[in-house]
C-alpha cells in the first residue's frame, strides 16, 4: 500500500509539473521527486520482503493494510508539507515578500 501510494502521488505530481508552467516555477517537479525516491525505496522494500515471504507476501493481514496505508498517506502529506516549506522560502512567485512589503510598507 505505501508502494502504491508513493508511486500514485509521483505520477500526479509528475503529470502537473509536466502540464503547467507556473508548477515548474512552483518547484512541483522537487515534489515529484520526492515521491519518486520513495517509490523507489519501498519497491526495494517490496522486492526483499517478498524475497522473505514468498506467497505469504500477497496475503497481508487487514491490521497490516490498514497501517501501510496510514503510513503511504502520512509519507504523501509530509512530502507535500516539505515541498510548501521550499515554495515559502524561494518564494518564486515573489507572493511572501509582496505580502511582507504591504504590511511593513
């Protein structure tokens, strides 16, 4: 599950940065990397745990399901939550220190 969704995220994240200019000056294609490496990390994982289960692999228990999609969602959110960070202190668009500047201005 947190193969899939890592791998679910790096595709629509790589669709939008593909799609739309203002998403590269948005630095999404950082974000799109992000859930590439992890996909690529939990297909290793995936790959030696099989290794080590062989048929039993495919037949996780519904308690294990239910923690590998918490996990697969909390790894989505957290690399989105990373990727804001990034946006707010490049601030490419120039929003922050336009906002900045009203206020103190």
């Amino acid at each position: 599950m947190t193969l899939l969704s890592a791998m679910i995220s790096a595709v629509i994240a790589t669709a939008v940065w593909y799609q739309s200019e203002k998403a590269r000056k948005l630095h999404v294609g950082t974000l799109a990397l992000m859930y590439w490496g992890a996909s690529l990390m939990w297909l290793v994982d995936a790959a030696v745990e099989y290794a080590d289960l062989r048929a039993e692999y495919f037949a996780p228990a519904a308690a294990d399901m239910l923690n590998d999609a918490f996990l697969g969602l909390s790894v989505a959110v957290l690399g989105l939550v990373i990727w804001m960070v990034i946006v707010l202190v490049r601030d490419p668009l120039g929003t922050v220190r336009n906002l900045l500047q009203k206020h103190h201005g």
